[in-house]
C-alpha cells in the first residue's frame, strides 16, 4: 500500500507499507557442509522521496484529467520488522545473529507510475534495501 503526496509533476513524497518473505537455502547450491536453510517475513513502513523527471500535471488547463505515464526514481528511509527462522543441518557450528526486531533501512527505487484516475495509480517497481543487518 501506498500515499503519494506531489509537491509537483516532478517531485513527490510515498509513504508505504510492504510485506513480504523471503528464503534461501545452501542445499541450493551444494554447500553441504554449511547446510543452512532461512525462512523469514517481513513488515517493511518506510518514506521516499520520488523524482518523475518526465512526470506532467494530471489535470489540463481546462480541468479535465489526463492519464500520464511516469518513470521515477525514489530514495528514502524505513524500518523493517522481521520474523526468521534459519536452521543448520551440516558440520558446521551455527551461531545466530541477535534478533533486534527492527532494522533501519535505505530504501532505493526505481519504477514506473500510471495514472488511472484522479485518485489512484498504477506502479511497477524494483529496488533494493540497504541495511545494516544480515538478518
């Protein structure tokens, strides 16, 4: 889910909210004697500023809304709040890294935005989280 805020065609505030999961496995890549396998959820609340460099005004001059398409790019800042759950079945000892529950995050886009109506969007998008956690 997200709210976009525009100051301008070209400069916007997202706040948003993400779910997701992810997992891996060293069996995947014949590493048995590692052998860990990690499963976690996570809860992702963050703030980005977007930059639209060809984004349009969604209304003309005589009030009536036009459909635009915009790529952007989008720098922020967020929490993440995850639940992992790693396991280790090789000869190798496993020492888990504290769970601190939360991990501040640099959130980094870039996408693309399609008006539908006035009010709401369409967006593809793909990035990565920088974190200061292997969790």
């Amino acid at each position: 889910a997200q709210y976009r805020y525009f100051f301008s065609p070209q400069f916007v505030l997202r706040g948003g909210i993400l779910i997701g999961q992810i997992t891996g496995d060293d069996l995947d890549y014949n590493d048995r004697r590692r052998a860990f396998s990690m499963e976690n959820q996570l809860f992702e609340i963050a703030v980005q500023a977007e930059w639209h460099p060809l984004g349009r005004k969604a209304f003309e001059e005589s009030g009536s809304f036009t459909r635009n398409f915009s790529p952007y790019l989008g720098l922020g800042a967020g929490l993440v709040f995850s639940s992992e759950e790693v396991t280790a079945s090789g000869t190798l000892e496993f020492k888990p890294e504290q769970d601190a529950g939360s991990v501040f995050i640099i959130p980094i886009d870039i996408g693309v935005r399609f008006a539908v109506t006035p009010n709401i969007s369409a967006t593809l998008f793909g990035g990565a989280r920088l974190t200061s956690s292997d969790l």
